[in-house]
C-alpha cells in the first residue's frame, strides 16, 4: 500500500481489519505512537484517531467516534504526522475546555503561549527539591492529620456513593498556598456525568475561584480514547503553569478508576494478555507515567501537586486500582462509609490515612511547634476509642475502665465537633483551635505523646481537664 500523499502527512487505502473502537492498518511507513490519524468512510463523517501501537507489520489506532456502519476495507486513513499536543498559557485560567482542550464555556479558543506534547516524562530525580512547604486544603481532616504538600501526590480513596467527588470540589474551591505565593488549581474530571460537568462548571463560578483555575471536563459520552488523554492534557497545562511562570499548581483529578477502566477496555479491544482482574498488566508503569509528574524542581519557584480521587470497586481497598496507586503515591485519604451515612461531611476515617510526607510540611515556620504532637495524640486517644467501641459491642461501657469509657466518649466528639464541617471551610489555625480543645477535656496523665513543655505552653502550665 502505498501513500498517496506528502511524507508529513501519509494516505492508506483501507485497513485489514476492525476490532470495536480499533484499526489495524498494514505496511505503514514512519507511523509515530500518539500520532493524529483522519479517518474517512464512503459517505460517512469524518472520525478522528490516534496511533497507539506500532509494529513492522501492524499499525493499531483506536478510534474516537462510534464506528459503527464504517467498512475497514472502504475506508481511507490519513496518518497527520502531528502527535497528541495541547495548548498551554496564562490565558487558560479561568476557562471550562473539554478533556482535550476544547472550549465548552462559549468564549473563543484561547490564543494561548505554546502548543506542547501531553506525553511528558516524570521529572528527573536529579531536579528535584524534597517538598517542605504544606497547602491548606481547608479541611480538617487533611490539613490537621494528613498535611498536603507541596510537589505531594495524595489521593483521595472513595468508594460507591461516598462523596469522593464532592470533596475533590471542596479542595477545589478552598485551597490555598500557605503563604500567599502565586497559586492555581487545574481540574481533571474524567469520566463524568453531564449534570456533574454543569455542578461543576455553576459552582466554581459562583465562589469566584475561576480565575485561578482551568477545568479539564471529559463527559462519560466522550470517547474512551478521550480519557486517557484528559489527565495528560491537564498535567501538561499545570506544569507549564507551574515551571515556566513560577505558579504553584494544584491539580485534582477525579476519577482515576475511570481512566483504568478506559485502559482495560483499549487493551482489551487489542487482545492483550490481561492481568488482575483484566487490567493489562503495564497499568502500574501507566499510572506511574501521571503521578510522577508532581514535584518540586530545583532552582525554580513553581511546583505541581497532586490529589487523584479512586473509586474503589466494591469498597475493596486491595483492588488493583487503589493497590497500585498506593505503591506509587506518598499516602492516601481514606473515606469512610460508616461516617458517611452517620452524616459526618467528609467522612474520612484518619486511622487508615496517611500522609508520608506530612513532616516535611508542619512546624514553626508553617503551622504551630507542637503540630506533631497535636496530631500523634488525637491519633492515639481516637485509636484507643475504636477500639473500646469495640469492647463495648461485647460488655457494654459499664464493663470499661475508665479511660476506656473517656476514649469512647472522645470518639463522638471527634468526629462530630473535629472531622465534621459540614461543606465549610475551616482554616488551619481554627483546626488547631478545635483539636486541643478535645485533648483539653481528658486528664493531663492520659496526654502521653504531649511533651510538658508543650502543654504548658498550651494550658499555662495548670493541669487541665477531667481528673483521673
């Protein structure tokens, strides 16, 4: 088969065959992989395309739009020469774009400063900065217990029904640099519904944080091809913001069980080899190719953040979607079902959280000395409350030591009056506040990871609380 065009942009006459969404197009010359492909049928609309596979005899490309009624052999297919690329600039602030980087708001397509490729590489160990300043998010749970920081990568694990999304918004909304430095938030929604996309969209807009940030919308009507794409679109545009004007960037993604799911069902479609559960078996080394992306760089102002929203199928927080995301990942934000029909916004159960890189990012310069402390104790005394609610279920409370029977009252009121906030945001001081105002409630000797220095730097050195 030979081209019909010029080198830069190659015309094949039919393809061998047709599998779902995927082409398979013989004896191609100087096909690139993420190569923009036209595709025309006989009487048809034109449909678009990518390369993601390149063989000697074989050329693989998946498919946008619906090919239903387009005959392989009839159809025409124009390899463009041009690979996956995606404006980028200042001007993007502000603006709602389809996951790959068309407007959906009405305004015109932005001019924008450059047009680079979305397939960047994770940053060079070498460049890196080690992170040490944290963001506040304005929750509680994350900011008090499971501090984000800068160059982070912290996802957030939901499940069905839970509020995973919703709390992606929150932080949308309410994040901001700890101290006043330039800061934006892009948003990758993956996958959604198109009342989301209009929740989304009226939202931001009426809490006034548009202008410092660019929303990524990719509908569960777009093509699946789309999905995978949305992320790197997203990530590209965050780390020219971030590296090339100085900006610390925030990037949310929601939702990255969608963009596995897309995975499994192009592979699927290439009858590849599954491994778990049908997942390919590249999919650790393809999340790693999105998370890897966050990071501070040496020598330079900006930074990117990240915080993925996982769905967890069937709560079921060993799939391999959270499974493998938590290899990559420096810790996790875990949401709760129970706190969840409890009524507690945003159910996240603390216990199971973490954040590895929260010591980096409290301490005098950032938050208040004793933060560590702060934390590790209400950790503990909430721990011990589990635990005796536990014992409890067995011999009632009256069968509780004493401290037993504080702890499980303790548990109440952190969760209610502590994690709790009902959609509002709360800022760190005031998280600080409500914490020790819980630890103040118990007796001095049960505060064994508060340093005495610490609590008289607290309490004026009187023994508050409860007497034993």
């Amino acid at each position: 088969m030979k081209p019909l065009e010029a080198p830069m942009a190659r015309t094949y006459a039919g393809a061998a065959s047709a599998a779902g969404p995927l082409l398979f197009v013989r004896s191609t010359r100087r096909a690139k992989l993420g190569e923009w492909v036209r595709i025309e049928g006989a009487g048809q609309r034109n449909r678009r395309g990518q390369v993601i596979d390149v063989g000697n005899e074989i050329t693989v490309i998946q498919v946008f739009e619906e090919t239903l009624g387009l005959r392989p052999a009839e159809a025409t297919i124009t390899l463009t020469g041009e690979t996956a690329t995606t404006l980028v600039g200042k001007d993007l602030l502000g603006r709602a774009l389809s996951g790959t980087g068309a407007p959906l708001d009405g305004l015109p397509a932005s001019i924008g400063e450059a047009r680079l490729p979305i397939w960047g590489a994770p940053i060079n160990p070498v460049r890196r900065q080690h992170p040490s300043d944290f963001i506040e998010t304005g929750v509680t749970a994350i900011d008090g217990m499971n501090t984000l920081v800068r160059g982070q990568k912290l996802p957030v694990f939901s499940g069905p029904g839970l509020p995973g999304v919703e709390l992606a918004a929150d932080i949308v909304e309410n994040a901001r640099p700890a101290r006043g430095e330039p800061f934006a938030v892009v948003f990758a929604a993956v996958g959604i519904t198109e009342r989301e996309t209009q929740t989304f969209v009226s939202r931001f807009r009426e809490s006034e944080v548009m202008e410092r940030t660019v929303l990524f919308l990719n509908q569960a009507s777009d093509p699946t091809i789309e999905r995978l794409l949305t992320p790197r679109v997203a990530l590209t545009t965050a780390e020219h913001l971030a590296f090339t004007h100085g900006i610390h960037v925030l990037v949310v993604t929601a939702d990255i069980t969608h963009y596995a799911e897309a995975l499994r069902e192009v592979a699927a479609a290439r009858e590849e080899i599954p491994g778990r559960r049908g997942y390919p078996g590249y999919m650790y080394t393809d999340l790693a190719t999105l998370f890897e992306r966050a990071g501070v760089l040496k020598d330079s102002p900006g930074s990117v953040t990240q915080v993925p929203v996982v769905t967890l199928p069937d709560d079921d927080i060993t799939h391999p979607i959270p499974d493998l995301t938590g290899y990559i990942t420096e810790g996790q934000i875990v949401l709760s079902r129970e706190l969840h029909q409890r009524g507690v916004y945003p159910p996240v159960d603390v216990l199971p959280s973490l954040s590895r890189l929260m010591n980096a990012g409290i301490g005098k310069e950032h938050t208040v000395a004793e933060h560590r402390e702060w934390a590790d104790q209400l950790y503990a005394i909430y721990a011990r409350g589990r635990e005796a609610k536990l014992m409890a279920a067995i011999v009632g409370s009256e069968g509780l030591a004493p401290g037993d029977r504080r702890a499980l009252e303790f548990v109440d009121a952190f969760e209610k009056e502590l994690i709790h906030q009902g959609g509002v945001r709360r800022s760190l001081p005031d998280t600080i506040r409500i914490g020790w105002s819980l630890l103040q409630t118990l007796p001095r000797d049960e505060l064994t990871r508060i340093s005495d220095a610490t609590w008289g730097a607290r309490t004026g050195g009187t023994d508050a609380g409860k007497s034993s």
